[in-house]
C-alpha cells in the first residue's frame, strides 16, 4: 500500500508542478516563428530529392534570377534586369550589385553560370533538368550559358520560347544559385549555401528543421509579390516543426506550440472563426479539382456518355459543397483572374440533367456500372468525388465510388488504368503548363486524356509565340476542343486555408498557394519585445 | 540456460526468414510506384524510368529479393527510396522515441496496474473492487486517439500547461524532453491499465482462493506478507506474459499516439514509409518489429522461473 500511497503522492506533485514546468513554454517565443509542416523536408538537394513541403523550405534559403509576383507574371529576384534578344533566343540577365552567399562570398555571373552547369549535368540527377535539354514537352534547349561580365551572364536557347522564364520561375524546379562550397572536394552535395534570407541552421530529421535569418541579406524594393518582391527577415529564426496530421496541427496551434498551420482542411473553418486568438487566412489558388473520364474505356469512348456525364454535373453546387462554400466552379484550366481569362474560358457544358438523360438513353446505356477512382489523403477529391457519383445517380448511371490509397490511385492515373477519376492538379503558373497536364500525345504519356493531334500542335505553339494575343487565342481554340471532348471536367480551383494566431503580422498567402515567412513578424507586446 | 537461449535464438531464425519472405512479396503485390511517388508532379517519364532501373523494379521479383537477403546478410538494410537515408539509421533514430514513451509508460503502467489489481482481488467485491473495475472498463472503452486529444485539448489547449506536438531529446534538455514526454506517456497509460489491471486481479483472486494461502493465514501471517510473498509471486506469472504481449505490441510502433503529438517513432515511420511506397524502409521496420517480438518474448520466458520456481528453461 505503500507504493500507491508514493504513487498518489507523485501524480499529486506532477500535476502541481505542471504549470510551472510550462514556463518555458514561452522562451525565446517572440524571436522565432514556428510552422508547422505536413511532412518532413526530403532532402537540401532542390529539384532532386523534392516535394511541396521541401520546396517551401528552401525557398526560403536558395533563390534563382527571377521568381513568380502574385498577378503570375515573372518579376526579378537575383537579377535585376534581363533583355531578350530580337529574335527571341538569347536571355542576358544583370545581377543586382552587392548580393552575397551565406558564406560572405559576392555572386557574381560566374556563380550563375556554375550554377546551372551543375544542375544541368546529367550526373547530378536533377529532375528538371529535360526542361531546358530538348526533350521536355515544351522543347526549350539551352544551347550555351556564357558570363559577359562579372555581373551579366547570357542565355541561349536554339529557338525563342515564352515559356524559358516561366519555367525559370518556376516554384516547383528551383533554379537555384548555390555557392560552390555547397559541394565537397569529389562533387558531392553538402548544404545549400544560398543567397536567401533565411540559412538552415539545424535539421532533426522527421521533427524539425531551423532556419536562421541571414543577416547581410539585401532585400529588393518595394513590397512583398509572391516569390518576387521584397523578402526582408523580421524573425531571427523560423522552426518548421513536422506534424503531419491536420487536426493535431489544429491543436498545436490552438495551444500556441506553433504559429502558422498552413494548408488547414476547410471543415475546421467555422471552429477557427469563433476563436479570438487565431486568424484563418483564404486564398483561391490555381489548384485545380477535375473528374477525368478515360476515353478508351469501351462506354466512354463514346462521346455521348462523356458529355452525358459533363451536363449531369452542377460544377458550382460540387464546388460550393466539396469546400464549405470557400470556391467557385471552374471548368478551364485558365485560372480565373489570369490574364489569360476570358468569356470562351468560362464557357463549359451547362448543367442539364434531362439532357444528360437523352444522352446515355441515345449512346445506348443499359446499366453497366462505372467506377470512379478516388483516394482519401486528398480531402477535395473525395468530397467531390461522392457529390459527383449522385449527381451521375440522379440521370440514372451506375456509379461505383472505388476509393484507393493514393499510390494505388496514382499509378492507375499514370498508366491509364480506370474508367473516371476524381483527381487534383496543383498548380502551374502558365495556362500552356497548366493544359499540358492533360493534352499531349498519347503514346509518349499515358496519362493524357486529350490526344488530338491539331490541338496538341496549337498547345505547344502557345508555349513558343510570345505575342499574348496570339497566346490568347490558342488557349480559347484548345480550351473549346477540350471542352467538346469532354474527356476531362473541370471543377473547381481549391481555396487553401492557413490558420495563423493572432499576434502574427503581415501573413498572406498568394495563388500559388506556397507559404512565405519574409515580411511577416509578430506583434510588439508591452515590453518592446517582438 | 545459455543453451536455452541459443535454442530459441536458432528457432528464431527460420520465423525471420518467413516474416521476410511474406514482407518483401505483400510489399510488392499491393500496388503502387515507388518511383512514381518519388518523381511527384513533374510529369518527367524518362526520369521515372530511370529512377525504377536505379532501384532495381524493373528485375524478377525473385531476383530482387535475394538481393535484399546478400544486402541483410551484410548488415546492410538498404537505404530509404524517399530520402536516401541508410534503413538501419532511420530505426536508430525512431526506435529509441518510441521505446522512451513505451517504456516509461510500461513501467508507470505497471505500479499503477498491478497494486491496483492486486487491492481490488483483496477486496473483492466491495466498493474499493467496484471503484478499480469501474476505472479499468472506462479506460478500455476509450480508444486511444480520444484519450490523446482529450489530454491535448485538457493540458495544451485549455490549460496551456503542456506542449501537444514533437519530441525534444533529454540530452537537449531534461526539462523539455519531460514537458514533451508527458501527454504521450499518460495517453499510453490510460489505454493500457485496464488490460493489465484486470488480468492481475482476476489471477490474483484465483490464486487467493488456493489452500496454501488459507495456510499461510493460519500461521498467522499479516495480510501483507500473504499478498506480495504468497499470492504476488504465483498470481504474477500470467500477468507477465500479458506484460510480454504488451510491450512487444507496443515497442512496434504506437501509430495512434505517434502520430497525435507529432512524435517521430517506429510506428510512424512504418506508416509513412507504407505510404511512400517505401520498399527498403517498410521491410527493415517489419522485420526490426519481428525481432522485438522474439526478444521481448525470449526475456519474458528468462523471467518465469524468476516468479514460479516450477518453471525450468529447458
């Protein structure tokens, strides 16, 4: 009895002692922001070893010459001005003066030219290196890199293409600037040393990973835009903590462990709106929500069915109740808002149940059951993908929701391998990237739906003109031959949801839905502290 | 009993083998690309092509596995497709997290559980036995991810007194590896003491019940010495093996309690790595679980003779 009584008696001064034990909670809390992360960084290697997660933190440390603003138009960063040729195929960039590594050094164009040399050898597995050697889809090839001064380096490609900056900006492929140091004596990969305003300091792999702010930073002008624009440090460190499930992100946010839980699900909105200390932050992205209908399946290779299925859904209604109202329909793949919007754009199949019904009756539907493929990692998709199979009930289709995990889903998608499929696309800056995703040649990618050969000629056209009118008018053609094929139904662009306590300034979010931590600080309490 | 261990050490053997075999082909038969989920959105076929001959997809199945057997038979795990990490570092670094929690919770389990189940058998049937039993079926009807967020909600959340996600290690700070140690630990806790609360006072009671102990109390022993020198010692040896069964379960991995507070376990390392399609990870972690399993029952068997002398290693 004794040992329960000295039982009783710890729990009893455990509990006493708990608050004390929380005073640390607070230390050195006002200096450092803490975010949370849904999985841990794969590796420092940007476009090697990479996903989402690892990008938005190295963004944060490695930068390239130019970057995305929020209105999707390329805008300098390390450089800071470029000149296209007349004939379109040579690209000089000067580099802003004064700009240093983590390590001191001064950048100069010949670290520019190392830079990509070393992300262009086929050695150093770079994942994006078929984007600039030819045999990418947009067939953009660098012919040569050469330095004209310490501040001027040259592109060349072996013909004009719009599409070099935009990929150049690119948030998913960094084409980063490193100092050599970020390699050991026989080549092999180090850490990043950067130009950014953050450094990473600490990596506890599968918790956490530290960034420090750079101190000789030099931020551009003017204001925040995207991964463009000024990136000036306010908090002397950033912790990215790896909580991989949302609702314990929810908490943690809640009990104040961290400061910002980006990307949150839309059903913790309402909760979050109630509370005086945390800040829910919305913003439409590019993200994009489709139901894909494979058009060499035996029923829907006909025409009918797919238009059948295009007109028995009410894209507004999927789209309103798959996020809790946060986003509207869209049937294009050209977001709405980009400068490439327009009225042929927002023209998609109306939504006409009766006239869905004459269809399958006239295609000679008799009840055979379709399935639809769909995974529950992605919330979005599966919430569309439910709405969608009664809408496709209600004219009288056997739909059968087929739920996988998301490998499973995503192996199916890339082989061909269902018959519909709701399924998201995260975002391209470039509506030519954007409808890419789905029109090409078959033979080359399996997991294209669109395969028409005049069309695909007009897409990869569109990637080359640089004349916006032009550019305008091809995106109207493909997006009305997609439309009438019908083989993939646009639904809705996603809203994200990032939850922010309270005392945090100047956090936003932007369309490309990658979270930024420069220009953000916490508010000043009473003592002066930040 | 050197002889004893050795024996079931070689027995152990061929139930690895088997473990191995059934691991590497379910791997293989649930769908999904490795190589696919490497490359993500990139839409780059000829890296993915690449990236399946580099890991060796594309050879026989069998062909595959052997490989994997030559690499064990060195030592070598195999390195992680996702991050490239050496296998047997990513268990170095999970393991210890998760046997922390599991332990320290095993351990606090125990003097609660045990006492507990010991006093309600003594007192059986009256309000004290009612009052143990009551709290042991509630515990076991909560299920373990409710019981973590209620403490989150309870001590993170409202209180602010504790931190509800990661992990710090004790060498950083003792102070921090405590406070981070502590929601976990008592989730554990109260998910486990029912099992264990229940199985010592049932075999506490059926020992209690047994001639030799009415003999004991007629030699006129106090009801101390009766319950922890005569009853503890003989009521004891089932609870151990529930014991056993308990930690060998738990040091896999507690998935549920990982993943609420962010802790970068065993448990969680499977999981996601099951997820990634991670092959090299999923079947070091499969087969590092396999071996806990035989340890931990191995050391429960060395403990019998330890609490029932009639028990001999043979």
């Amino acid at each position: 009895m004794k040992s329960v009584a000295a039982l009783g008696v710890l729990l009893v001064a455990l509990i006493v002692l708990l608050p004390a034990l929380s005073g640390c909670q607070r230390e050195s809390r006002g200096k450092t922001l803490r975010v949370s992360l849904a999985s841990d960084i794969r590796s420092t290697q940007f476009g090697v070893n990479r996903d989402e997660n690892t990008d938005t933190v190295l963004h944060h440390v490695v930068e390239g010459l130019v970057a995305y603003r929020e209105d999707l138009t390329v805008g300098p960063l390390l450089a800071e001005s470029w000149e296209v040729s007349e004939d379109g195929r040579s690209y000089t960039f000067t580099l802003r003066p004064g700009l240093r590594f983590h390590n001191g050094q001064v950048v100069t164009a010949s670290d520019v030219k190392w830079s990509w040399e070393y992300l262009l050898n086929p050695r150093n597995r770079w994942l994006c290196r078929n984007w600039y050697d030819g045999t990418g889809e947009t067939g953009i090839r660098i012919l040569k890199i050469e330095t004209l001064d310490e501040q001027t380096v040259r592109f060349e490609l072996t013909e004009p293409n719009y599409l070099f900056l935009a990929r150049m900006a690119h948030m998913v492929c960094l084409c980063g600037i490193i100092h050599r140091d970020s390699l050991d004596a026989h080549g092999n990969w180090i850490m990043p040393i950067g130009t950014g305003p953050y450094r990473i300091v600490r990596w506890n792999r599968r918790k956490s990973i530290e960034l420090e702010r750079f101190a000789d930073y030099q931020p551009l002008p003017g204001a925040r835009d995207g991964y463009a624009g000024r990136r000036e440090a306010f908090f002397d460190r950033i912790e990215f903590l790896v909580i991989p499930d949302a609702s314990v992100a929810e908490f943690a946010l809640l009990s104040g462990s961290i400061d910002i839980a980006p990307k949150m699900p839309a059903e913790v909105l309402p909760a979050l709106a109630r509370r005086k200390d945390v800040v829910p932050v919305l913003q439409p992205t590019l993200n994009w929500n489709v139901l894909l209908l494979q058009n060499e399946d035996p029923m829907l290779s006909d025409a009918r069915m797919r238009r059948a299925i295009a007109h028995a859904i009410n894209r507004e209604q999927v789209a309103q109740n798959a996020t809790q109202g946060l986003a509207h329909a869209n049937g294009s793949a050209v977001f709405p808002g980009s400068r490439y919007d327009s009225e042929f754009q927002r023209r998609v199949p109306e939504y006409d149940p009766s006239k869905a019904r004459q269809l399958i009756r006239e295609a000679g539907y008799a009840g055979q059951p379709i399935r639809l493929q769909v995974n529950r990692q992605f919330q979005l998709d599966y919430s569309s993908a439910i709405i969608v199979a009664e809408m496709l009930r209600q004219i009288g289709l056997h739909v059968e929701l087929e739920v996988l995990d998301w490998a499973t889903q995503l192996k199916n998608y890339n082989t061909g391998n269902y018959q519909m499929m709701s399924i998201g696309f995260s975002a391209r800056p470039d509506p030519t990237l954007m409808f890419d995703i789905f029109i090409g040649d078959r033979k080359k990618r399996s997991n294209v739906v669109f395969s028409d050969p005049a069309v695909v000629v007009k897409l990869r056209r569109s990637g080359l003109v640089t004349d916006p009118v032009e550019r305008q008018r091809l995106f109207d053609e493909i997006h009305a031959a997609a439309d009438a094929d019908s083989s993939l139904i646009g639904l809705f662009n996603h809203t994200i949801l990032d939850a922010v306590r309270a005392d945090i300034i100047n956090y936003s979010s932007w369309p490309l839905a990658r979270p930024r931590f420069w220009g953000v600080s916490r508010q000043m309490t009473e003592g002066g502290e930040q | 009993m050197i002889a004893f261990v050795l024996r079931r050490l070689t027995l152990a053997v061929p139930s690895l083998l088997v473990a191995a075999v059934t691991i590497f082909v379910l791997m293989r038969v649930v769908p999904g690309d490795p190589a696919l989920l490497f490359i993500g959105d990139l839409e780059n076929q000829q890296a993915i092509t690449e990236m399946r001959e580099r890991l060796g997809l594309g050879k026989p199945l069998a062909q595959q596995f052997l490989v994997w057997l030559e690499q064990m038979a060195r030592g070598d795990l195999g390195s992680s497709i996702a991050t490239g990490e050496p296998v047997s570092r990513l268990l170095l670094d999970a393991f210890p997290i998760t046997a922390q929690v599991v332990l320290i919770a095993t351990a606090v389990t125990s003097l609660l559980a045990i006492p507990g189940g010991i006093l309600a058998a003594w007192r059986q049937n009256t309000k004290t036995d009612a009052a143990i039993l009551t709290g042991a079926s509630l515990s076991q009807s909560i299920p373990g991810f409710w019981m973590a967020l209620a403490l989150i909600l309870v001590f993170g959340v409202e209180l602010g007194w504790l931190p509800t996600v990661g992990h710090v290690s004790f060498a950083d700070s003792p102070h921090g590896w405590l406070r981070h140690l502590l929601l976990p630990v008592a989730a554990l806790v109260l998910t486990q003491i029912s099992t264990l609360t229940r199985m010592t006072r049932s075999s506490t009671i059926e020992v209690l019940r047994l001639d030799y102990i009415t003999h004991a109390r007629a030699k006129g022993l106090t009801e101390a010495a009766v319950l922890y020198r005569h009853a503890l010692r003989n009521a004891f040896a089932p609870v151990l093996t529930v014991l056993g069964l308990m930690l060998g379960h738990l040091l896999g991995g507690v998935v549920v309690i990982e993943t609420m507070f962010a802790l970068p376990g065993l448990g969680r390392l499977l999981v996601d790595a099951i997820f990634q399609r991670d092959y090299p990870v999923i079947q070091g972690c499969m087969l590092f679980i396999a071996v806990i399993y035989t340890v931990v029952n191995l050391l429960v068997d060395l403990l019998y003779p330890l609490f029932d002398p009639r028990v001999r290693l043979e």
